[in-house]
C-alpha cells in the first residue's frame, strides 16, 4: 500500500505505511499533526461512534438543541459538538506530543466520509 492523502475544504487526512513513526496525518485550515498508527486507528474509530451517536440523537433532540459527545481512547480524545445535522469536531492528543486540533462543522462531514475509507481499521 502506498501513501494516501485525501483533502477536503478545511480539512486534511493522511497515511503513510511506510513511514517509521508517524503514519498519519490529521490536518485543518493552518495546523497539521502527524499521528502513530494507533493514534490515527483511534482517531477513524472514536469519530465513527461518535458520527454514529450523533445520528442517533437526531431523533430525541429538539431542532435549536445542541449537544456535545466526547469519547476517549488512551491515546486521544474527541468531541463533536453542535447539531445532528452539523457540528464541529475537537481532538486533543493524551500522550507524547500533547497536540490540538479543531474542524468547524462545514468541514466535519467530507473528513468523516474521508475516514471510513483511508484504510481499514
């Protein structure tokens, strides 16, 4: 398999599996973070359920309610935040590089769709 970077409007998504350390890549309009296997893993897996989550609460929520879902790996965490229909995406690293990253919710649905098929996780 060779390297792989798919990008949308404000967002970034990479992998790398020939890459020594770093094999992935999360990236927003002016940042850009590279991530081990494992980090990247948790980060296409904890963004599933948590896109997940969010399309099942479409249906118990009001239409102007906002909510916000975290999950957490021991690697990094994640929060999606806003409408079903649209919410921005928050990531901060738990180990070794203490990193940040922030999507707002117009990019959120490319990167997601983006994710599912940079490589099976």
């Amino acid at each position: 398999m060779e390297r792989v970077i798919k990008t949308g409007s404000g967002w970034r998504l990479g992998w790398n599996p020939e890459a020594e350390e770093f094999q992935g890549l999360v990236a927003g309009d002016g940042w850009a973070i590279e991530l081990t296997e494992a980090e990247l893993n948790d980060f296409c897996r904890l963004l599933g359920q948590l896109t997940d989550t969010m399309t099942q609460m479409a249906s118990e929520l009001m239409d102007e309610e906002k909510i916000a879902i975290e999950a957490e790996s021991d690697l990094l965490w994640v929060q999606v935040e806003g409408y079903p229909q649209a919410y921005s995406l928050q990531l901060i690293l738990n180990a070794g590089r203490r990193c940040e990253g922030f999507w707002p919710a117009a990019a959120v649905p490319s990167l997601v769709q983006a994710a599912k098929v940079l490589k099976v996780f």
